[in-house]
C-alpha cells in the first residue's frame, strides 16, 4: 500500500495522531528555543524545547525529492558545474584506486549557486516550520546532500557526535535551526542520525578530530572525551521524513553497513537577524583556522587574509518570503 502524502509528528520513536486541543498555543513564557506561530502545536514546541530536535512524517514528497536526487548524480558526473561547490570524498574512497561518479563522492556543500538544489531550501512546506525557529527574516547559512557510502570495514563513513555550532560564528543559538530530509529509508544499519535529547541546553564544547585507527574524514571534528554512556537516540526514518534540530543538540551518525548510499538532503538557516562573532581565543578557534587554511589552498594564495566570518557570508543565500519562495519551488 502506498504511503499517504501527509505531513504528522514523530514523538521520539512512537507517532501519535494530533487532537483539536493540540492546536491551542497558551500565551506563556516557558519557551526559549521556538517562536509562536500557528504552526507548531503546544506539544510539538514543548517536545523541542526539551529535546533539541524534533522530527516531522512526509514533509518533503517523493517527487522533489527524485529531483535533488537527480542533480546529485549529474553534478557527480560533471554533467552540470556549479560555481563554489565544495566536494568531498570519504578518507577510504580518497586512498584507494579511482571510483567514478557518484560513488566517489560522499557530500557535497554549499549549493546555493544551484537553483535545483536550494529549492530544497525554499519549498514552503519546510519554510513554515523553520520560521518556528528562525522568525520570517532567515538565510540558507550551510546546504548539504549527503551520500555516506558503504562502510569498507574502516569504520570512516560514521560522523563522531558533535554539535552543529561548534561550525558557526553567528549567533544567536537560539535563532539556528538544521532541517535534515531523508531521500531513501534511513535505518541504524545504514547509519541514521544519533541524537542526545535535552543536550541543546547545555554549552558548546570543545572539539578535535578523534583519534580513530583507520582515520577520520576532514572536518569530522568530535566532542574531546565524549561520555558514550550518555542516552541517545536513534532518528530511523522514511523517505520525505524530516528532522528540525537546534545547533547545540549533539548528534552524530553511525557506519553504513549496508551494500548502499545513505543519501539525505539539509539546510542550516539563520535569522537574518544573526550577528557574527570572533572566535579568536575560543573553543571555534581550532576550525576556524582550519577553514581559513583551506579557502586560501583552493584560492591558491596562502597570505590572503580572509576572516571565518567571511567565509560563512560566502556560504549564505537569503531565503525569500513565502510568496516569492512559493513562486521559486514552481520553477
């Protein structure tokens, strides 16, 4: 039987039907991390603030999700060039023999100069809920499709927990928010994501790269001395499924140990009200200067002085109001 085409939410692992009083928003003050809106129910918008994440049933429907589909394969090919895209490769694909296409690549980042995938970005279906988080006024901070390969036995296609700030010179946290959409059925076999709820509330730690025997893939960074007995919870989810999560929220990803790619599609936005911050003398300090290093080798000048910030000014797109975003998900 087919899947019915209908937007629900996931409460954890169990699904539960909405009822009238749901809809009934109380005027209170015990929200930190969601905005009132008409979206989002009460239970809905408690279950974030005390999670960190929260995942909606069916938001993105099977036909768009063919489409990005699609142009990830052309991209891969080279059938298409998009302008300051950045490629990587899993650390086992990059030391073995050559792979061609598809299979060689397991993400790609910032494809905001790509009309086709930043319609992710503007669908409206997704828009209304990010503005639950973001307000009306928001920007496309950091796009990815993500295509974690099947795991060689090096254990290099799982992600170390981490949290999504440790990344970002902006704030504040509270006004972030990362849409994650999963394009084929995502399981613990093949590596689902890996939350641990309520850890939004706590402070960003500090990171490094893990000290894994067959290596870890670049900008992989983990949490240092990560409590692995801390609960954690497994995001299984279907295809169209998509999760909604706070930056601060720590999550990673498992080994892909299926014969198959793991593919998803996701959007950091950001208020347009954001500020960017120096990280200088900071936990962020470490990437910070990693990222820098690495846009001066693919500019090909190693004195050109470029701040984080900049960086990630580069890496934004604004995403339009809902008229205009309605207009641009037809095209």
């Amino acid at each position: 039987m087919a899947r019915k085409y209908s937007p629900t939410l996931q409460w954890t692992n169990n699904e539960f039907e909405k009822s009238p009083s749901m809809d009934v928003i109380p005027a209170t003050d015990e929200f930190n991390y969601t905005l009132q809106n008409n979206k989002l129910s009460y239970q809905q918008r408690k279950f974030y603030e005390d999670n960190g994440y929260l995942v909606i049933k069916n938001l993105v429907s099977p036909t768009k999700l063919g489409v990005y589909s699609d142009r990830f394969e052309k991209i891969c090919r080279k059938e298409v060039t998009v302008p300051f895209l950045t490629v990587m490769k899993d650390i086992a694909v990059t030391t073995s023999e050559f792979i061609p296409g598809e299979k060689a690549i397991a993400k790609i980042q910032d494809f905001i100069h790509d009309e086709v995938l930043f319609d992710y970005c503007c669908l409206p279906e997704l828009v209304e809920y990010v503005e639950c988080f973001t307000g009306p006024e928001m920007e496309a901070r950091h796009t990815m499709f993500i295509n974690k390969p099947p795991d060689t036995g090096s254990k290099t296609s799982r992600h170390p927990m981490h949290q999504d700030l440790y990344y970002f010179p902006f704030r504040p946290a509270n006004r972030i928010v990362c849409s994650w959409t999963a394009i084929v059925k995502v399981t613990k076999q093949n590596g689902c994501l890996v939350v641990a709820p309520g850890t939004h509330k706590g402070e960003l730690l500090p990171h490094c790269y893990p000290d894994w025997d067959n290596g870890v893939n670049k900008m992989y960074h983990g949490i240092q001395n990560y409590d692995l007995s801390q609960p954690r919870i497994h995001l299984e989810m279907e295809p169209g499924d998509t999760v909604f999560f706070h930056p601060l929220l720590i999550h990673g990803s498992g080994v892909n140990r299926t014969p198959h790619f793991r593919k998803s599609i996701s959007c950091h936005y950001a208020s347009s009200n954001c500020y960017y911050i120096d990280v200088t003398g900071s936990a962020q300090e470490t990437i910070a200067n990693e990222v820098k290093q690495l846009v001066r080798k693919r500019l090909g000048n190693n004195e050109i002085n470029v701040s984080f910030a900049d960086v990630w000014k580069l890496r934004s797109r604004e995403v339009k109001d809902k008229e205009k975003v309605q207009a641009m998900s037809r095209l």
